[in-house]
C-alpha cells in the first residue's frame, strides 16, 4: 500500500516541478493547491507513507539477513516500525512548518 502510495506522490511531485518550467502562473497555481488543506493532508500522507516505506524496507534487510525472525521479534520490530515512522514523519513536519 506504501509503495502505491509513493507512486502516487511522486506524481504529484513531478507535476510541481513540471509547473516550475511551465512559468510562473502555472507554477503560483499548483503551489496553492498543495498549500491548502488537501495539498497538505497529500503531501503528509506522502512523507508519512515514505517513513514508513523505508523503516519497513530495513526491517526486511534484516530478515534478509536471517534477523529477527522470530515471533515475538517479527511483532516488536512491527511495532518499532510503526513507531520510527510516525517520529519521523512528526518531527521532519515539525521542520517544514517552522
């Protein structure tokens, strides 16, 4: 689900950076759709789902490796997962705001 929503995302992304070629008007027009209230949910729920994407993908390396494979491992590394990526979604919004 992460990565279809990354996917999606970078859409958006390159529609920004598209709009910067195509001029100013074209470029004020798409920054305030991503400066408003949906914008913003958009672009939060990107980060949040690219934390998550990477905590979850060095959990696998892990698990490549022959790592936390055990039961009660596999559980607490999904919840230590679960935890990096909203303190890291969190504090990198805490950055973009301020």
């Amino acid at each position: 689900m992460t990565g279809v929503a990354l996917s999606a995302g970078v859409l958006v992304l390159l529609a920004w950076i598209i709009s910067a070629a195509l001029g100013e008007a074209t470029y004020n027009c798409v920054l305030g759709l991503l400066s408003g209230p949906l914008g913003i949910l958009v672009l939060f729920s990107f980060s949040a789902s690219f934390f998550y994407h990477f905590a979850n993908g060095i959990r696998h390396l892990g698990w490549d490796i022959g790592c936390g494979l055990g039961k009660e491992t596999a559980r607490l590394s999904g919840w230590f997962v679960l935890g990096a990526s909203i303190g890291c979604t969190l504090l990198f919004w805490l950055g973009v705001m301020s």
